[in-house]
C-alpha cells in the first residue's frame, strides 16, 4: 500500500480570538466495502473512520467517518484560539493504525 | 423532419441548460494560493485549427475548478509530497537518489513546458516517463516505474510543478518532425466502434455536453491530473487509453510509440497555455 | 398533438431540467436515513433553523463531491446521503475552540438528497436537506 502521508495546513501565527481555517488531506482509499474485484469477490472495507483536530489537548474536532467520504480524505474547519500551542491532528483506520501529524501555532 | 427539428432544438435546450448550470463559464479565471494567477486561455498559435486556446479547467464545474486553487485542496498535491520524499530516498544497486544527481526539484524548472521532446543520445522522441525510467534504471540501477503508477505521476506531477505557469512550447520540427506528423495522424483519424476521430469532440465540439460530461479541447498542459473519476493522478497516456476505450476502440499501449506521437501532437496544440502543476479535473 | 418518444423524452428532459432548483425537503428521507435520524437524536423533534448545507446544484462527478456545513451554535452535525447504499456520512463534534463548521468531499451514488441534522447547544435539534444532481456518462465515464 502507498505510503500514507498527511497533509494540513494551518497559520504558523494568529491573533488570539481570530478565527482561522485549517485544511486538511490525507491520501488513502478508502475502501468502501461495496466495491467487487474481478473474480466478483466484495473487496474488504478499509477505511479512515475518525479524524481528531486537537489543540494542547483539547479536542477541538472530531469527525466520524463512514465510507461515504470520497477517497483522500479531505476536511476542512475553522477555530480559535488564546494561547500558543500545538494542533495535533490524528486519523484513525479500520485496520487500527493511527496516522498523525501537527502544527504549531504562534500568538501575534 | 419537422419532428426531427422540434427534438433537435428541445435536446439542443436540454444540453444548454445543463452545460449553464454545471460550469463556471469560460470567463472564469484560475489563481493558485491566492497568490499565483494562471492563464487559462490563450492567443492559438499560428495554422492552429483551433480559434483559441483553453485550458480543460475551464471546462470543469465550479467546484472543481475551486478544487484547484488551493495547494491543500487539490488532492494532487499529497502525491506531490510522497513523490518529494522518493526525490531524496535512494534506491538501486547504486543507491543513489534523484537528488544525488538533480539537486533540488526547481533544477526540474521549465522541463515540462518542453515535453515530450528530442533526445539526441537515444535517437527518439522522449516522454517525461521515458526520461525518469531512463535515469531509474541506467544511473541508479533501479527498476523502472509502471507508466501511470502512482509513483510516477507523483514524481511527473512534481516535475510539473516545477513548471507551474510556464508557457507550452514544444518543438514540433527537426529530428521530431516524423513523430508529430504521425501524431497529427493519428489525432484526425476515425477509430473504433464509435468510429471517432480525437478532433470530432475535442475541435469539432469542445464546450458542449457529450452526455453528461463538458467536452474539453484535450489539452495535456494540465497533465498529470487530479481525476475525480478514479480520484488519482493520471498519465496522459493513461487518459489517450481511456478515450480510445470510450469510443470502443482497441487503445494503444502507454509508452508506445503511437501515444508518444499522440502526445507530441496534442502538446503542439497547446503551445501558449502553461503548465498547471498537477491539474484537478473530472 | 402527437408526440414521438424522442420528442416526449427530449421535453420531459427540458422540464425536469428548468424545476431542478435545490428545493429544501422536509421529511422525505428513506428508512434507513430516518433510523440514522433517530438514533442521532434520541427520537426528539427536529426544528428548523440556521443550519446552512451547501452542495453543489450538479455533482461534476459522484464520487468527489464537495460539501460544506455550517450551524452557529451547534456542537453536533450528522450528514446522511439519503440515496446511497448505506446514509451514513459523517457527524462531526465541535468542541469549543471549533467554529461549527465543516467541509468535506462525500461519495453520491446517483441523484439523491444530502441531509444534516445538527445537535444544539441547548439540546435541540434543526435539519436541512439538498438535492444534488449526479451525473453518470459521457466520455469522462
């Protein structure tokens, strides 16, 4: 399987209060369960299924995930926040692994 | 006849509406990051058959077109980013990587511009997948990449990118001279069980519905793209095969000889529009 | 006056075409949407209000479709896809540094209702559905 690399972006600084936008993507197929191979079998489900936004331990944002969401999964999301810090973002598979990346932002 | 007319204009009214309602129009523009303004149209360039140039982004939806504006939107970017680590990760019995030789990927600047082109120490007409393959397997001892695996239209999409913005110009005269008049060939000629010629949709037609989807003038300047169809990058190649496909003919294997004409051919009608890195499109 | 059926399909077409605005649908989700519903909100009456879902009129291509959920206030949002297989989506929580507001790229099978239903603050709950038009065919595939 391809390697699976996430990719965010966020403000390397913001005001505090200021609302900023965060783009997340992170290529992986998910598998929906629905799709047959050639000898007709239903190709097992694989999919990211929860997606986690945490700020210095806070959770910020949680998604669920079902196979409806289109392969290379992408969201995107607005917060705030008052103190600097790190914005953790995690995506979890089917298959139990756990797929993490983070930011840090800067007050100013 | 008069039956024939009445569903002509109605099917004629369907088509529009539907063309109205699912694109931005081709007045639309295209800026990268908020930062990068990329032409989409251009001047056609002398004997061109075509009144003037398009990119196929124009052609796409709203949403689509939006989808690559943004460097963290466009999906094509996380292969990109795989494609910059391979960069520096050796690899072959000389355990060499693409950086050992190259540098940094802006070394890469300008090259997609002039693709597919001449070379002269080969004798033949070499496509970007022929170039990295070549270095793959003669300096880093490295087994050669499938055409439109995922690791070669990561790296393709990142040399792309290298050539953001810059203006199409291949050369279609000299040793290649052969090449594109097989091209040209090739683009005008009826085949398969829709007995369809590249040039009846993509000169005759673009910009209006063929079903559901908007006809482009097929463009390879966006290429490799961010296909929502299959959600991956695609080879143009990989795309030449699939347009034989649908119109029901036998395609031609990519790397072969008749899709590197095509492609030099197809690239020569865009001279003028630039390079989009890797591009988002159906 | 007597039409031929590619008259009749070629005006049926037009018609459907012109009323095809995204109508907002108030309860005409399937079983399993309704029991995805449900199980969200505990069987509590759904309200109307400030729950903004945009979607595109007509899906370029079904299987990347973007989508965008906005609902000041809320700190849950369920997204259903009332006409594929199975309508599950996604639900995303907010916690309190979010705005509550999410946009994402969903599968549609065919011509369906997207739906969203947001869990409020105060415990209530508010929907909103669209219709999005998914095309199949043509030489994209």
């Amino acid at each position: 399987m391809a390697k699976i690399k996430p990719r965010v972006k966020a403000p390397k600084s913001v005001a505090a209060g200021e609302v900023f936008t965060v783009k997340t993507l992170i290529n992986h197929k998910m598998e929906s369960g629905q799709r047959k191979d050639k000898a007709g079998e239903k190709i097992p489900r694989q999919i990211i299924n929860k997606f986690e936004a945490i700020f210095n331990g806070t959770p910020v944002l949680t998604a669920d995930l079902d196979p409806a969401i289109s392969t290379n999964p992408f969201i995107e999301f607005s917060m705030k926040i008052s103190e600097a810090g790190d914005l953790a973002f995690k995506w979890h598979d089917d298959d139990g692994s756990v797929y993490e990346t983070s930011k840090s932002i800067a007050i100013g | 006849m008069k039956t024939l007319t009445k569903s002509t204009l109605m099917g004629g009214f369907l088509a529009l509406s539907l063309g109205f309602a699912a694109t931005a129009g081709e007045d639309s523009t295209l800026v990268v990051n908020g930062e990068t303004p990329i032409p989409v149209r251009a001047a056609a360039p002398e004997g061109s058959p075509l009144p003037e140039l398009f990119s196929g982004w124009v052609f796409r939806s709203v949403e689509t077109q939006a989808m690559q504006a943004d460097d963290f939107d466009n999906p094509g970017m996380i292969f990109v980013d795989q494609a910059w680590e391979a960069w520096s990760t050796p690899e072959g019995s000389a355990g060499k990587s693409c950086a050992d030789c190259h540098g940094e990927p802006d070394s890469m600047a300008g090259l997609r511009a002039t693709m597919p082109k001449w070379n002269a120490e080969a004798g033949k007409l070499y496509t970007l997948e022929d170039y990295i393959n070549e270095s793959r397997v003669k300096h880093m001892g490295a087994e050669p990449w499938k055409w439109s695996g995922a690791q070669m239209t990561g790296m393709t999409a990142l040399i792309s990118l290298q050539s953001r913005g810059a203006t199409i110009n291949v050369k279609t005269d000299g040793p290649v001279a052969e090449m594109y008049e097989k091209g040209k060939e090739i683009y005008y000629t009826r085949v398969g069980q829709l007995d369809m010629a590249c040039s009846n949709c993509h000169e005759d037609n673009y910009g209006v519905m063929i079903r559901a989807d908007h006809l482009s003038q097929g463009q390879t300047n966006g290429f490799p793209a961010y296909r929502l169809k299959n959600a991956k990058l695609n080879s143009i190649h990989a795309r030449f095969k699939g347009c034989m496909k649908n119109i029901r003919a036998r395609p031609y294997k990519e790397g072969s000889d008749e899709f590197r004409a095509l492609e030099l051919y197809v690239a020569s009608r865009g001279n003028g529009l630039v390079v989009e890195g890797p591009s988002v499109r159906n | 006056m007597n039409l031929s059926r590619r008259q009749a399909l070629a005006l049926g077409g037009a018609v459907i075409t012109v009323s095809l605005l995204p109508v907002d649908l108030a309860h005409a989700a399937s079983d399993q949407s309704n029991e995805a519903i449900a199980a969200f909100t505990g069987g509590a009456d759904i309200g109307e209000g400030n729950l903004e879902l945009t979607t595109p009129e007509i899906a370029e291509n079904g299987n990347t479709v973007p989508i965008a959920v906005s609902a000041s206030g809320a700190v849950s949002v369920l997204i259903l896809a009332d006409g594929n297989p199975s309508p599950g989506v996604a639900t995303f929580h907010f916690g309190e540094m979010a705005e509550a507001s999410a946009s994402t790229r969903i599968r549609l099978a065919g011509t369906q209702s997207v739906i969203a239903v947001a869990k409020m603050a105060d415990g209530s709950f508010i929907q909103a559905a669209r219709s999005v038009k998914v095309t199949i065919g043509g030489c994209g595939g």
